[in-house]
C-alpha cells in the first residue's frame, strides 16, 4: 500500500469537475466505484441531525427513527459491498428495497414537517435527506452518482450553509479517495481508511455530535453508533461482525429498535458463543477433511507447533543422482548469470530474479521443490509474454512501446536459465507433477473465487503468528499473488492451480487442529476457558496429542469462517467442511 499517486511515481490526479471524476470512475473495478461512493455517503450521514425538531410530535419522530435507521442500513450496506464485493449478491435485492425505504421515510417526514408551522428545516432538510440516501449500495452506485450527489443541495441553497459546506467537503474527500486508489491501495484497503485522514471536519463534527446527543438516550442506537465510530476512525471487526449489518431482516425495518436488538443479538451470538456442549453437536467425523495434495506446498502435521512449511527436497531416484546434481549445478550458476546482469538490463526481472536465485540453495539437499517450481515459473511466464511479443512485433516498422519486451541481452540469458531448469525440474518426479497442472473443465470460475478467498487468509495470517510459522506465512502469500486472476495460458493456469493447491493444503490441516481441538476430549480444557483458567494457554491436550497455540486456531477460523467457507465451497463442495468451520465460530475465543 502506498500514500498518494505521488510517491507512487505518478502524477497526481485532478478532477476540475463532476463529469471528470464520473468518468474516472467508470475505468475503475466496481468495487472501487463502490467503496468511494460509499465513504461519501458515510461522510455526509451525520448531517441527518438536521431533519431531528425537539418539538416533533409522536408520528414525527417515529418517522425520523425510521428515516435514521433506513439512512444507516443503506450505507452500511453500501460499505461491505464495496469492502467484501464477494457478498454482493447475497445482499444486492434487499439493498434496492433498503434504499427505497431511504426515500419514502425522507418524502414521509418532510411531508410532516411541512404540516407544521413551526416547520424551518423544509426544503433543505428534503434534499439534504435524498442526498444522503442516493441508493448508494446498487444503482446510484454503479454510475458513481452516489460520489457527488451532493451537489443536489447546492442547487436548493445558493448560501454556504453548514450542510452544504459539509456536503462539499465530502465531495472533494471522494477525489482524495481516488487518489489513494491511484496510489496502488485495493477497493478493501481504502474502505479501512480514515474517513477522514486530515481530520473531521468542524461541520461535520458538530452534526455527527448532535445525532450522537439525539440517539444516545435510547440504548439500542448503540450498535450503530459505535459501527459509524469505527468508519471514522477506520477500524474493522471480522468480516462475520461486519455482515451482520447488511443481512438484517427485512420485516424488522420498520421498527429501529428491533432491528437494532438484532444486530445486537447476533454480534453477542459471533462474539460469545453458546457452551461448546451444544455447539459441538452435529460435528463431521475428523474423516471429512480431505488429505493434503502432494502437488503443491504441503504443511507440517505436527500440532505441537504452529503450522509450518513441510520439506519437500528433490526425489529423484538414486540412479539420476549424478546427473540431477550437474542438472541443479548448471540451473543455480545460470540463475547467478541472470541476476548478475545490470539493474537497467532487467528491469521488471530485477525481483524474480532475485527471488529465483534465492530459492536455489548451494546444497541441492536443502531445496524446496515447491518455492522453486513456483518462482522459475514466474520468469518462464515473462520469457512466453516476450516472445509473444516479438511475433506481435514482426513486420511492424514502429511498433508501439510493449512492456512485455525485454532488452535482447536480458532476454537471451532469461532463456537459457529456463532451458536448463525446465531439464533439471523434468526430471524430478514432484516437479514434473507441477509441470503437469492445470485448471480442468470449469474450474477456471471456482479457482478464481477460491483465490479470493484465500488471499483474505493470506493478509490475515500476517497478523497471526501463533497459527502459522513466518515460513508458512510467506510461502502462502507468495504462491496466492503469483497467480494471476485471469489465466491467459499453460504457465498461468499451472501458477493457479499451485496457489489453489497449496492453499487447501494450509487449509485442512488448518481445520483439522481446529477439530481436534473441539473434540469431545477437550471439555475439560473449554470449561478452563469459560471460567477464565485456560486464557492464554499455548498449548493443550486433545486425546493424547498436544495442540500448540489452540485459542489462536480457533479465534483465527472464527474470524474468518467466512472467507473460509467460501474457500471450501469453492474447492471442495463439501458441506461438512463448512459444518466443521460454524461450530469452530461458535466457541469461546
């Protein structure tokens, strides 16, 4: 992640007007469109406060209940549509009815106010109100409309009131945002961003105290205020906690303060689940989870530690021993030749090289078949792209710049480094069934999503070193980001398939310490845990076989059953894999 296009090295954008930044938008990912019109809807929320009269009757304050409900929900939906795109559709058709209750509520209380002679916030109040529930999760969306329609204010008030001041000020944010985007950050890494970043404005801040003030006496509006602190300030909870908003019922819209003790309810269920006696009801046989492949990074089975990187050093038979070793010998000195050549000759190749070298050990015993296969495969993947290249290129007499092209020097060395590792690797049995991958008839759709998926594990094992060794860790996320998420040939479909591969195998051996640890064994060790004995124990005893870090397994598949879930579905079509994955979720952590 970077902090602006300009340390990126790029020159930093400007839109000079709606149209501009529109147009940028529509060359973007949706989810990226999603998230900043989302941020501008969360920026702009506060300024409901302005519908709220302390002289308001009973109908009208229900209706401003309802409206502030409806206003929130909207948005929230919005934010884990852009957040967590993967649950679009689960989301998306009562989304649309969200937001039509958004803009009824608003037609009905400015309809009240008007009843009123004491009514001062009319049109403003209206339109700040439409603004603010544009539809932000679909279709209002999907154009970037949602981005800048605040603009509707101004044309209700020519003045700089504060809400139109605000207003402004959270359309100007929505180009800061894209600026962050230009800067190399992800849809989800700006959704966890500060609203903010260079601090509430004074405006704002006054409005979002004055709803703080208007909701606080009724105690079910805390879970959404303490939800809308947390997009101030950036701040996520597991993606579980985070979808509980977007999945409420919809026969509850209509009364706040169920809906609220719903989310309440659920977030308690996610966060304090039921005794393990009953949560471990119904769990699959430890038979369920499939073995780990042999064709990919495999994973330790020793429980008594963190999850690491199982050894995988070449397996050539005895009687190629000789000639296996001259075949490495030779592959190592030619990666050496390819890394010596200067950074302006490598350009791009610069890290694969680098990286290529490292995972070639003086001492062939020490290889990891796996970690080389996988990074020799990236430098094969731009040796195909330059070549494919120079025949694109025949007969052109000014061909257009092709980043594809490397400098004939370069390229020349890159090639007979991968001749002589693609003899070495051939060789090898584990290695050939590398070779040998690829992504079946409709696989393409699933690895895809299972990819997905796995890179949410990824990025949140960086903060678990108590469920998976630094070497686990960096194997994983390396292998997941040399995939491509569109194959476009042999070497991206094997790249793929290994990411797949390896990150099933990190996987079940994931759940199968995670269903060791909620055996029946283990009472004993859950009751310690529900009267305070066992926190911050490392380690405990499952039928004999001790399970290193085991609050941390089972926090870990908590926090990321969903991600997980998706993975097995996507993989392996297997319903007791997600079974196993709930009642993990359901036990104290």
């Amino acid at each position: 992640m970077t902090d602006s296009s300009a340390e990126a090295g790029k020159a930093p954008l400007q839109f000079r007007n709606r149209d501009a930044l529109e147009a940028w938008l529509k060359t973007q990912p949706s989810e990226v469109s999603v998230v900043i019109a989302a941020r501008v809807s969360l920026r702009i929320l506060p300024l409901a406060a302005s519908a709220y009269r302390h002289d308001a009757n009973e109908e009208q304050a229900r209706l401003f209940a309802r409206l502030i409900q409806a206003v929130f929900r909207t948005t929230a939906r919005a934010w884990v549509a852009g957040t967590y795109p993967i649950h679009v559709s689960d989301t998306a058709p009562a989304a649309a009815q969200s937001d039509a209750a958004v803009a009824r509520t608003a037609e009905a209380i400015a309809a009240a106010a008007a009843q009123s002679a004491a009514a001062t916030a009319g049109p403003l109040t209206r339109v700040t109100l439409a603004s603010i529930a544009v539809g932000p999760a679909m279709a209002a969306i999907r154009t970037a409309n949602a981005a800048i329609r605040a603009d509707a204010i101004t044309a209700v008030r020519a003045t700089d009131t504060p809400a139109v001041y605000a207003a402004r000020l959270a359309t100007a944010a929505a180009a800061n945002d894209a600026e962050w985007i230009a800067g190399g950050d992800s849809a989800r890494e700006l959704a966890s961003r500060p609203l903010w970043p260079e601090g509430t404005p004074d405006s704002v801040a006054l409005s979002w105290q004055s709803l703080s003030d208007i909701l606080a006496p009724d105690r079910h509006w805390k879970v959404l205020l303490d939800w809308y602190r947390s997009r101030l300030d950036g701040r996520s909870r597991p993606e579980s906690i985070e979808l509980v908003y977007a999945r409420t019922p919809q026969e509850l819209w209509d009364e706040p303060a169920k809906e609220n003790e719903w989310i309440a309810a659920e977030i308690e269920r996610l966060e304090h689940p039921e005794a393990p006696r009953d949560a471990i009801a119904g769990l699959p046989p430890i038979e369920a989870i499939p073995l780990q492949s042999g064709a990919a990074t495999r994973f330790s089975t020793e429980t008594n530690r963190p999850i690491d990187v199982a050894r995988d050093p070449p397996s050539h038979a005895r009687s190629r021993d000789d000639e296996q070793r001259i075949l490495y010998s030779e592959t190592r000195y030619k990666a050496q030749v390819l890394r010596g050549l200067s950074d302006n000759e490598l350009g791009e190749l610069k890290t694969p090289a680098a990286r290529c070298l490292e995972a070639l050990p003086e001492d062939i015993a020490l290889v990891s078949i796996s970690f080389l296969w996988s990074r020799a495969n990236t430098l094969r993947t731009k040796l195909k792209a330059h070549d494919l290249a120079v025949e694109r290129h025949k007969g052109v007499r000014e061909p257009e710049p092709d980043p594809s092209l490397l400098p004939i020097g370069a390229a020349e060395t890159l090639r007979d480094f991968v001749e002589s590792y693609n003899l070495f690797i051939v060789h090898d049995p584990e290695g050939c069934e590398y070779d040998e991958k690829r992504l079946g008839p409709g696989e393409a759709d699933d690895t895809r999503i299972a990819l997905e998926a796995a890179s949410t594990i990824a990025d949140n094992l960086a903060s678990a070193p108590d469920v998976a060794t630094a070497a686990a860790r960096e194997s994983l996320a390396e292998q997941i980001a040399a995939a491509p998420a569109e194959p476009k040939g042999v070497h991206d479909e094997q790249a793929a398939a290994l990411a797949r591969d390896s990150a099933s195998n990190f996987v079940v051996e994931l759940l199968r310490r995670g269903h060791k640890v909620v055996g029946a064994e283990m009472g004993t060790a859950w009751k310690g845990v529900r009267e305070g004995a066992y926190r911050g124990v490392g380690a405990a005893v499952a039928g004999g076989t001790v399970i290193a870090s085991w609050p941390g397994i089972v926090k870990f598949i908590a926090d990321n059953a969903e991600a997980l879930k998706r993975f097995v579905a996507a993989v392996y079509h297997n319903p007791a894999l997600e079974q196993i994955i709930d009642v993990v979720r359901r036990l104290p952590h």
